[in-house]
C-alpha cells in the first residue's frame, strides 16, 4: 500500500507575501518536500490585498518553484471567496493521497474539508493560529458562524491537526476542545545558518520589527515602548526599523503613532522586505522584536535568530519558552512599561547581547524544513494508510452477508 509516496495537495487561501510569514511557509515547505521525492502541488487565490497577484489563472503552473495553480478570488478579501477552486477540488481532489489544508476561516478550506470527506480522502488541517483565544475573539460572531458552518466538522474529521508549537496546540484546546493534534515546528532556510554573522559590536544600533503590519503584532506597543526610551542615556544613536507591509488605514496610524513621540527622528518604515534586503537587515541589525499578541509560530523570528540576532518577544510568541530557555533573547510582558525595560536593557548590555546572540544562534539550527518535511511526511503516511484501511473495512463489510 504504502510503496509509494502519497501525492500532496495543499491548499490556501492566499500565498502572496503580504500576507506574511504562512504564506512563505508554505512555498518553503513544498520546496522541501518535493526535495524529498513528494508529489506536491499548491492550490490558491490571487488575492494581493486589494490587488491580485500576477499568476496564470485555472491553468498548472509553477510558482516559486513550486506546482500550482490559482483561481480567482470573487468576494471578501477575509473570507477569501473563490467558487473556481472549488469547483476544480470536486474534479481533481480524487487524485490525492492527502491533502494539507492551511486556515480554518476561510471558504477554501471549509470547501476543501468537505470535499475531502465526500471523497474519502483524508486530510490534514493547519490552523494559523486562529484557534487561541486572541484570534477567535478577532471577529467572534463571524467566526462562531463559521464554526457551526463547517469549521468544528473540518477539525473533528481531520486525519490530523497540524500546530507549530505545544503552546499553540494547548491553547486551540482549551479553546475548542481535544483536536487529533501534532506539533510539527516549521523551519527556514537552511542557508541562514551557513552565513557568516557578524559580531554583536560590529552591529548597527538598530531595533528591527520585521513582518505583516496587523493588529496581533502589537507593533502599537513596540513603537511606544521605544518613545519611552528613546532620549534616555546611552541611547540616542538607536533606531526603530519596522518592515512589512499591511492595510493602508492601519499603516497610516502606525505612522501617526511614529510621529507622535520624542523617537520620531528615529523610527523608520521601510516597507517589505524579502531575498537578499531582508538579509542585509537581519546581518546588520542589533536586536530583533515580535511583540505580539499572539504568534503560533513565528518563522521571521527563527530568521533573526539563525541570522545570530537576540529578540525580545511577548509572552504572546508561542516559541517565547524556548527563547527564554535557550537564553536567546528577552521575553517581556506586553505592556509599555514592560517592553521599554526590556529595550533599555537590550540596548545598553552590549555583553548580554552578544551571549544571547550566540543562544539565538543555537536555537534556530533546530528548525530546518528537511526536518518538517520528514516530520510530515510520516503524519501524510499514518493518514493515508489508515484510510485505506477503512475503505477497505467498508467494501469488506458491504460484500458481507450481514453487511447486505
């Protein structure tokens, strides 16, 4: 049964970069299993924000190396609404052994669960996060329709529920109740850790905020924390570099936060940054933070660390006990007074910096995407043997006498 490898199929809402750390772990993490010798094909939307990513549509292509193909999304940039990809699933999802569903909340996959489940194919469903309680108090009404929906069906009938992290898996748990759950960390690119680093004292004095630009990054929080700090001694020659891009409405009060404290003159927004510039930031900045609300896993972090830049996360940052444990950063409360304490200290110990440099260092070498791949592979393996085993219970039964 299992002398092959299962033919893959994920699907997603969206993996334009805007969106963030998901939808550029999921080109990854393809790549990596395809290097594995998977079958693996990629379904989305165009959806880019207001705009629409530039991909053929309805046709197979390759994006980022990677087999895909795209449908249009119709409606609603939250809830991603594409009735071609779905009408492509109820043709095409019979010719996968597994399919790996990333979102809960999102038309693709209530559609995708459900026809898996017609079809007597088992899948896998990752849930972003959005099961703590942070993101399911985000739009709570919508979202407890969306539950009722389909939403609670997909996670009782998945073959597994895929979480990057204990704490985010213990958190979906407490919420929603008990999940068929694995904890199957991401990675990053393993040239990260191959890279020269350079030296704690031959960085630039420069805080990096790096990722999507949305409410659960608390960057509110970060950009007034630093304001606090900003004109105390010892450091004046800092900088708050935060990098992403997100809605224009929410950018503009980001802004209006910058401008509005004695670290105006030193809070910079660069926009998005990817390949080579994301890079040159990661070499050459002094600390990294992700002060979020609430972060399943973090992949941007694992970045900064592997790049050999401490961090100062939240409790929030579900790899914060990790961080702490490997004395990679600063873990803070989210509170103004919390983070500034922890920025001033950052800042000034130039000797705890570098130490925690070398653990953030050590920490990141543990996650590479050879290992999720590997990790996955034998969760897909468990998942498709055990549905061919109930397929075949059901023939045996309905060949039966009784079973007549």
């Amino acid at each position: 049964m299992t002398a092959r490898r299962p033919r893959v199929l994920h699907v997603i809402p969206a993996v334009a970069p805007r969106y963030g750390g998901p939808s550029q772990a999921l080109v990854e993490l393809c790549a990596a299993q395809t290097a594995r010798g998977l079958s693996v094909m990629l379904a989305s939307t165009d959806a880019d924000g207001p705009g629409r990513l530039r991909v053929p549509i309805g046709t197979l292509t390759t994006y980022e190396g990677v087999s895909a193909i795209f449908f249009s999304r119709r409606l609603s940039e939250s809830f991603k609404y594409a009735p071609a990809l779905v009408r492509w699933l109820r043709r095409s999802v019979s010719a996968f052994d597994v399919v790996h569903i990333h979102a809960v909340f999102s038309h693709t996959s209530l559609a995708a669960a459900r026809l898996c489940g017609a079809r007597n194919v088992p899948y896998v469903v990752r849930p972003l996060g959005s099961l703590a309680p942070w993101g399911l108090g985000r739009k709570r009404w919508r979202k407890r329709v969306l539950m009722l929906a389909g939403g609670r069906r997909m996670l009782e009938r998945a073959a597994a529920v895929h979480y990057t992290t204990r704490a985010e898996q213990a958190l979906a748990e407490q919420a929603i109740g008990p999940t068929p759950g694995v904890v199957v960390p991401l990675g990053i690119d393993e040239t990260l850790l191959r890279d020269s680093v350079l030296p704690a004292e031959g960085r630039s004095p420069v805080v990096l905020a790096l990722g999507r630009l949305h409410p659960v990054k608390n960057l509110e929080g970060t950009i007034a924390a630093f304001h606090r700090v900003a004109d105390t001694g010892g450091q004046e020659a800092w900088r708050l570099v935060i990098a992403g891009e997100g809605s224009a409405g929410y950018r503009r009060r980001l802004g209006d936060l910058a401008a509005g404290g004695p670290g105006r003159d030193r809070i910079t927004f660069v926009g998005w940054l990817d390949g080579g510039e994301k890079r040159d930031w990661l070499r050459r900045s002094a600390l990294f933070v992700q002060t979020s609300h609430q972060e399943s896993f973090g992949v941007s972090i694992i970045e900064a660390m592997a790049a050999g830049v401490p961090v100062l996360v939240s409790p929030g940052v579900h790899l914060a006990r990790d961080i702490s444990e490997a004395g990679a950063g600063w873990v803070t409360d989210g509170t103004t007074d919390g983070l500034a304490a922890a920025l001033r200290i950052a800042m000034t110990d130039a000797d705890l910096r570098a130490s925690n440099a070398r653990g953030a260092r050590e920490l990141a070498a543990r996650f590479t995407w050879a290992a999720a791949a590997a990790a996955l592979e034998a969760v897909y393996e468990r998942a498709w043997t055990d549905q061919h085993a109930k397929t075949v219970a059901a023939r045996s039964s309905a060949k039966s006498p009784s079973g007549a």
